[in-house]
C-alpha cells in the first residue's frame, strides 16, 4: 500500500514540519517561486506557484511518483496493456487520437486502422449532412440532430460543441445539434414539441446499447417519428428507421437488433471507457458543429498532451505535476473539496465533464487487487464560471471554515477575429476585465488581508485569511487544439492519481449496483408485487408513488 512507503512517510512528516506555512510567507521566501513551479506544453501554461508547497514539497511528491511507479504506469498505459485490471482490458482512449501514419500493436492486432476508419465513415456521415443531403423519410434535408446518450455518451459531446461554438460552420448546410440524457424525458419533449419530425434525426449514443436512460429517449423518439410520418406517401417503418437513426456503439449485434441500419451504425471499443469517448464516434455531435478538420485538430491537440505525457521528465510532466498537486492537498493537507473555475462563458460545461471525468474515475475505496485504502482518495469536485461563481459561492471560498483548492482556467487571446473595430475593442476589453477577476481572485484566496493595500485595521468580517491553494491554468488561445490538450491533461492527471493510490481508474462499479437496483425497484413499482422486501423508507416512498397514481396498494 503506497501509505506505507518511505516516500509517504516522508511526506507526512514534511507536511508536519510545513504546518500551516502561509503563502504569503513562501512566495517571500522564494523570489523564483513563480518559475519554479510553472510548466508550459501544448499550447497551455500550468502555474502552481499558489499551491501551498515549498521546492522540499515537490521533490518528496516527485520521489512518491517514482515510488508507485508512474514512469512504468504511463508506458504501460500508452502501450495498451490490460491497465484496467477488473475488466481485464486497456483502456486505450489515447489511441483513437493517433494520427493515421501511426502504429498500435495490442495483444497482436494494429488498432490504428480500424480507428481510422471509423473516423472515414462519420466524415462521410458529416458530410452528406453538410451537403444536405441526409434526408428524412419524407425527403426533406435533416436540419435537427438530437443526441440521446447520458454520461459519458453526453457531457463530452456537450461540453466541446458548447466550447467550439466560436468555430461553428457558417457555409455549410445548417444543422442544429441538440442533447437529451435525462430518463424523465424532460429535455427530450422539449425538443420534441420545436422541432419538424421530418427534418430531425436521432443519435443513439451508449457504449453497451443498454443504458435504460438512453432507450428509454430513444423509444419514445422513434413513437414520435411513427406517429407522425408513417401516415405519409411512401413511408415505413423501415424507412423512418434508415433515415431518421444514427447508433454508437461497442455493440453492433444490439444496434442492429434495435433496427438501426448497418451503415448508420458508428462503432467503438470495449477498450475505451464511455467517459473518454469523445476522441471517436461518440463525438459525432461535435463534428456536425465545427465540421471535420476542427474535430482532428481536437484529437491533435489531445495527442501532443499524449506525447508530452509519454515524454516529459516527471518534474516536467503537467499532467503528473497537477496530480501531485491533488495528491499533496488532499493526503497531506486534508483539502477534500476542488473547485473548478473556468473563466470564459465558451467552458460553462467544463466543470461538469470534468466532475464525471473525475469522481467517476477516482471515486473508489479499495484498490485494484481488491483491498481497502486506509487514505483518502478522489476528493469532492464541483465548478461553475469563475465570474458568476464570485456572485455565489466565493464567499466560502475567501471566508468559510472549509478548505478548497481551485483550479482556476482562462485563455490569453481572444476575439482577434472581430471584424468591426469598435466592437473587437469592447469585447477585448471585457475579456481584459475577465481575466483581471481570474487573477485577482487567485491573488487574494493565496495572501489573504496582504494582498489588499488598505491602511488600519480592518474589523473580523473584512478579514481573508488566504493560504486557500489554487492552480492557475491558461491557454495561448481557446481552440480545439488547445481544448484537446486541455481534457488530455485532466484525462492523465486522472491516471496518475490512480496510480499513486493504487485504484482502477476504468471501471464504476458504483454506477453498475445503482443501475441494478434501479431495474429491481422499477419492477416493484410496476408489478406492485414484492415491496415486502423493501426497508420501510422505501416501502413508504413505493406507496407514495402508487397513491399519486391513484392506484394505492398498502403492503403491510
């Protein structure tokens, strides 16, 4: 267990010997701090020198990465060895960003190709919609996609066509991308009630094509075709089934089996998790958006992440430099809360993705030869835009009780492309002022009353106490490439946590045992048969849906 390496030891007695150092006092202290601590690839700078560390701090989490063996983790990651060990498989996301020219041997089989040509197939797809030439059942141009997916399958998709906005196709015949993931069909029949059934297609996105959240949309998605177009001319089912459904899936048998066409069936791997599947099929939202060549650009700038992951010296490594900045807060300074604070309105998602990407990865208890941690691992992560979040929950931040460590996000450049003079300088002001709030925020959370210039003392509610610890995190510029190199960090940062905790960061077992008895209740509330072996909470909670249906059956 690695809380009983030396390295570990090591770094509990430093944390000791650190105390409650304030910030203020290192960055006094170390007049290189600022270089010290910040690393640049990618087309992205990762500044950590507002971490609650000292130069000691670094190279004892340093020698804690060499002790879990991250080096040997990283290539055997990278390789495509079975690294999620209780699915007994890779976890290869990493390969569906390798460009064509290149080679990935597993377990006897080049998966390169096969990548590739899944990314020929939805190309062709993309095209025929920006052609408008995808039709309907009724020949009108498909103008409405709606994506049905949940998790990974959704917030992926969504959060990079939301960011990717400004790239959006303007020559192109138009295509509005819309989402819906929730069971209860909220989202869905919103769009059901705006949008033309003969100008809309559904794409069915779930990596086993049996997510209950997913069919259950999609059920309800192809009623509403039928009803309304097989009344027509011509019409079918088959045909509305050919012309109005997409499937995504590692399972082809189940897409056919559900009536999707062959040819309108994207595939992916039992080796790619579904919250790392953007990189392929399942991005095909993003592709309808930004067309093509920006969503390679994505995957390129994903893959010079994984390179300089694959590459780079471990006190180089931004991806193992923010783990060990994760692993330091949350092991040693007991900081159990991150923050995710984007400041550009494109990310309004981010913090969401990233909280599955996360918590979903690292939320585990044993390790993965089955034995319980006697540490803490994932901590809780939550997020919002860093500008509307100052007006909701930063006063905790600044002023409550519990420690948070934040990552705070924002591009460098922006809006160099408007074309009006006048308006290019109000926006670039306003993106001036943006970043003026991103780097003031951080500023004050790390020094506290020192970073105000303000004579007298100041009574107990004005106080900051700082010594809050935050990561600051720019981009050269918002673009798919530096949004790829973006979530591959993450996506790796991810990793070498796992690695140093010793968990699988592949599977979610959690969310499998939820599932299950999601499917046993769903069966009681039904049937009405078997509420007997519920707990009485449940028992009463059951009764209490049965008496809203008008339909009450007391079990005693």
């Amino acid at each position: 267990m690695i809380d009983q390496s030396d390295a570990w030891r090591e770094l509990k007695a430093h944390a000791k010997a650190l105390g409650r150092r304030h910030l203020r006092d290192l960055f006094a202290d170390e007049s290189d701090r600022q270089a010290r601590f910040t690393r640049c690839a990618a087309g992205l700078t990762v500044d950590l020198s507002k971490q609650r560390c000292s130069a000691e701090t670094l190279a004892n989490l340093l020698a804690l990465a060499e002790q879990a063996d991250v080096p040997g983790g990283i290539q055997r990651l990278l390789g495509g060895e079975r690294v999620n060990l209780s699915e007994n498989r890779p976890a290869l996301h990493t390969a569906l960003r390798l460009p064509e020219t290149a080679s990935l041997v597993v377990e006897g089989e080049d998966v390169v190709p096969g990548v590739h040509r899944t990314l020929e197939h939805m190309e062709a797809m993309v095209e025929r919609f920006h052609a408008g030439q995808w039709r309907g059942a009724t020949g009108k141009a498909i103008r409405h996609v709606i994506n049905l997916g949940v998790g990974g399958s959704d917030l992926g998709p969504l959060m990079v066509t939301h960011a990717l906005a400004d790239y959006r196709l303007r020559d192109v015949h138009p295509v509005e991308v819309h989402f819906a993931s929730t069971m209860d069909g909220s989202q869905l029949a919103d769009c059901l009630a705006r949008l033309d059934p003969e100008a809309t297609l559904f794409v069915l996105s779930s990596k086993s094509f049996t997510t209950i959240d997913t069919l259950s949309n999609a059920r309800t998605a192809r009623d509403w075709l039928m009803a309304r177009l097989e009344g027509e001319e011509g019409v079918d089912t088959e045909l509305v089934m050919r012309q109005h459904f997409i499937g995504v899936s590692a399972s082809p048998e189940k897409m056919a089996e559900w009536g999707i066409a062959p040819a309108h069936q994207l595939e992916f791997w039992e080796w790619v998790g579904g919250r790392y599947s953007l990189w392929g099929g399942i991005g095909l939202p993003i592709a309808l958006v930004v067309g093509m060549k920006r969503f390679r650009e994505l995957l390129a700038g994903a893959h010079a992440m994984d390179e300089h992951f694959r590459t780079a010296a471990l006190a180089d490594n931004l991806p193992v430099l923010l783990a060990l900045a994760g692993i330091w807060n949350v092991n040693f300074l007991d900081i159990r809360a991150h923050s995710i604070l984007p400041y550009d309105g494109r990310l309004e998602y981010f913090a969401a993705y990233l909280e599955q990407l996360e918590m979903e990865s690292n939320g585990k208890s044993v390790t993965a030869e089955g034995r319980e941690v006697g540490y803490s691992t994932c901590p809780v992560l939550w997020g919002q835009l860093g500008p509307n979040a100052q007006h909701a929950f930063y006063q905790l931040l600044h002023q409550g009780t519990q420690a948070v460590e934040c990552d705070f996000i924002a591009p460098l450049r922006r809006y160099d492309e408007v074309e009006n003079k006048a308006t290019r300088n109000h926006l670039k002001g306003q993106h001036r002022l943006t970043l003026a709030n991103c780097f003031a925020q951080s500023r004050l959370l790390a020094l506290g009353d020192d970073a105000i210039d303000e004579p007298g003392e100041r009574p107990g509610h004005k106080r900051y106490r700082g010594n809050q610890p935050s990561t600051t995190l720019l981009l050269d510029e918002l673009t798919p490439s530096t949004l790829g190199a973006l979530i591959a960090l993450y996506e790796h940062k991810v990793f070498v946590q796992a690695t140093i905790w010793g968990i699988n960061p592949f599977d979610q077992w959690g969310v499998e045992l939820g599932k299950q008895i999601a499917g046993e209740t769903q069966r009681i509330l039904e049937s009405r048969e078997g509420l007997e072996a519920m707990d009485a909470s449940t028992r009463a909670l059951i009764e209490a849906a049965w008496a809203a249906d008008g339909n009450g059956k007391a079990v005693t």
